[in-house]
C-alpha cells in the first residue's frame, strides 16, 4: 500500500506543470476549438480513469477545482506577457494575492492542514 507523503513539493509540481504546458501547447495552437476541447476530455478521462473507481470522483473533483483556482492566475500571466513590452512596470510580476489564489486549497485541503 503507498502511503501519501506528508509533504508535497507543489512547487516542484507547479515547475513540472508549466514545463509540460509549454511543450503542448504548441500542439493545441490555431486548432479548432471544439478539437481541443475533445483532446483535453480524453485527456481527463485517462487521468481519472487511472484511479480506482472509489477514488475517481474525488479526483475528478479536485482536477477541476484545481483548474478553477488556475483561471485568474492564468489571466494574470496573459496580461503580464501581453504589456510586457509596454513598459507596464505592474505587469513584470505575478502576486497570486492579486488574483485570489488560495496555495494549498487545490490539493484538496486549506494551506494550513499540509
């Protein structure tokens, strides 16, 4: 049986992640919108379906509360990258309190249970 180790290194995580996003992403770029969104469904659906059927709805959860907590940080880093060259000095740095992000919640507990 693995046990869940009780520290997670989420900024590793997040590291890896964005790696991985800037490989692919490449590969969703001027493609329909409608296929994209049926790539990442299947997508999803490997991912959930890699857990046991007790543990799928959990994990379907917490993927897409994860990706709900994303959306602002996601919008921050567009218009970051967008006035980049602008000379906006407010755009150089990416403050998750801006947006509302809470570290830790998407893990499927408050940043203070860790």
């Amino acid at each position: 049986m693995n046990k869940r180790p009780h520290s997670i290194d989420i900024e590793g995580i997040v590291l890896d992640a964005d790696e991985l996003v800037e490989l692919i992403s490449p590969v969703f770029a001027n493609q329909n919108p409608d296929v994209v969104g049926a790539a990442l469904a299947q997508l999803l659906a490997i991912f959930i379906a890699s857990h046991g059927p007790p543990l799928r709805a959990p994990s379907r959860k917490l993927l897409i509360d994860c990706a709900d907590q994303l959306v602002p940080v996601v919008e921050v880093r567009h218009r970051r990258e967008v006035s980049a060259g602008s000379g906006d000095e407010h755009a150089a740095g990416l403050d998750l309190r801006e947006v509302g992000a809470e570290p830790g919640r998407w893990q499927g507990r408050p940043q203070d249970e860790r």
